[in-house]
C-alpha cells in the first residue's frame, strides 16, 4: 500500500527484482516477498551451476579431483592399495555423475529446506504470518547475487590456475578453511570453512528480506533469527565431519 495515496503499489517488473537485488535490497525485497516469482532466480541458477560443472570437468579431470580428495582424507589414506583401486574406480564414475545431479537439483532443494525452516522459526518465534510462497521468493532472490558472483569468480579460477593448482574441495579462498593446512582435521575444516564470505552475503540479503516482508521486523533481529538454522547447520556439518571424514 502506498502511504501517500492509499492505493496498493504497483509490481516490480521482473527485471527490476533481478537487477534491484544486488545494487538496492532493501528497496525490491518488499515487493519480491509477495509478487516475485522464485521459479525464475532458481532455474538461473540452475543453468549458472550447469555451465561451472562442465567447465570444472573440461578444466579437472577426473582423476586429478579423486588425488586432490585422497590427499586430506585420512580414511582413504589409511587403505590397501587394491582398496584404493576400487574406490577411484568407482569414484570415477560416480563423480561426473554427482557433480551434474547437484547442479540440477542443488539449487531446488536447498531453496525448499531453508525456506521452510526459515519459515517456521519467522513465524514461530518472531509471529510472522508469512506464507511458504513468502519464504521461497525471498531465498531464492537472496541466493541470487552470491550465486552468480561465486560462479564468475570459479570460472576465472579454472581458466586462470593449472588444473593442478585448483582444490576442487576448496576453489575459491573466501572462507577460513582455505587458510587452514591440508593436515588440519576433517571437522575443523568444516567448521572453519562455514565462516563464508558467500555464505555470510546470503544471510545478510535474507535478514532484509524477512525485515521488509515482516511489519516492524528490523534488519539485526531478522539477522539474528538466521543465524540459528545457520549455527545448527554447521553443528551438524562439523559432527558428520568429525565422524567420517
């Protein structure tokens, strides 16, 4: 609604929510919160992580991301030599596989699990009476910006580095983890590589978005509330790591 005229606000064009979410947040995240159309960010992405896929494979091969992996995990390290043999060929397979599924369907679940957990704690906690469709336009426009911005910068580090040179696990250095030693254990990676440039990006452009779709939500309380599905991720994600990695 419009204060000065009492009429209800005009829509966004598409395009000005795409190109509006990275120079100005804070004035297109209301609109998008109840007029955006979060199919489109999401099969941007998708196609995005499409196109860095089959430029890692064409730059990577296969065998050298399966060596860079053998390298800091301690479990492979500790095999038989015919154990060894088996897992890369097996892994051969597998990862060009992997690697193409989770461009495909990456973006879509992580959009479905975070907007629906972020969704429960804004309405539980903070009496949002926000809508499930609320919740996935404001991920997936928020995931947007970082998401393409990282891309960009992977393609310049594979057409940039020696195949060799490239840690596939840990490509570009905007997380604490890259600065740790290959020797570091498996959980203190994990843990430290959740301290994200990236990842930090995303939150901050989801806190304005759930502060202008919540009446009187202020941008450091939404902040606040992310940050716990956050914390409970890296919880976990450093447990599995110090159990299997």
């Amino acid at each position: 609604m419009n204060p000065d005229t009492g009429q209800e606000a005009v829509p966004l064009s598409e395009g000005q929510r795409l190109t509006g979410v990275f120079h100005s947040p804070g004035a297109v995240f209301g609109d998008i919160a109840k007029y955006g159309k979060w199919i489109i960010p999401l099969l941007i992405m998708v196609v995005i992580s499409l196109g860095v896929v089959a430029a890692i494979q064409s730059r990577v091969p296969v065998d050298l991301m399966i060596a860079k992996i053998m390298e800091t995990n301690e479990r492979m390290q500790q095999m038989s030599a015919e154990q060894r043999d088996a897992v890369i060929a097996q892994q051969t397979k597998i990862i060009p596989i992997g690697m193409y599924a989770g461009a495909l369907l990456g973006s879509a679940v992580i959009l479905f699990i975070a907007a629906g957990a972020l969704l429960f704690i804004f309405n539980l906690l903070m009496d949002g009476k926000l809508k499930y469709k609320n919740a996935l336009n404001i991920y997936s426009y928020a995931m947007l910006p970082p998401g393409i911005v990282g891309s960009l910068v992977m393609m310049l580090v594979l057409y940039l580095k020696a195949p060799d040179e490239i840690d596939i696990q840990n490509p570009l250095a905007f997380n604490a983890g890259a600065f740790l030693p290959v020797t570091s254990a498996a959980w203190l990676r994990s843990m430290m590589g959740s301290l994200d440039l990236f990842t930090f990006w995303t939150i901050f452009l989801l806190a304005v978005g759930f502060a202008r779709a919540i009446p009187k939500m202020t941008t450091g309380r939404a902040f606040g509330a992310i940050l716990i599905p956050w914390f409970l991720w890296v919880l976990v994600k450093t447990g599995w790591a110090a159990m299997f990695g």
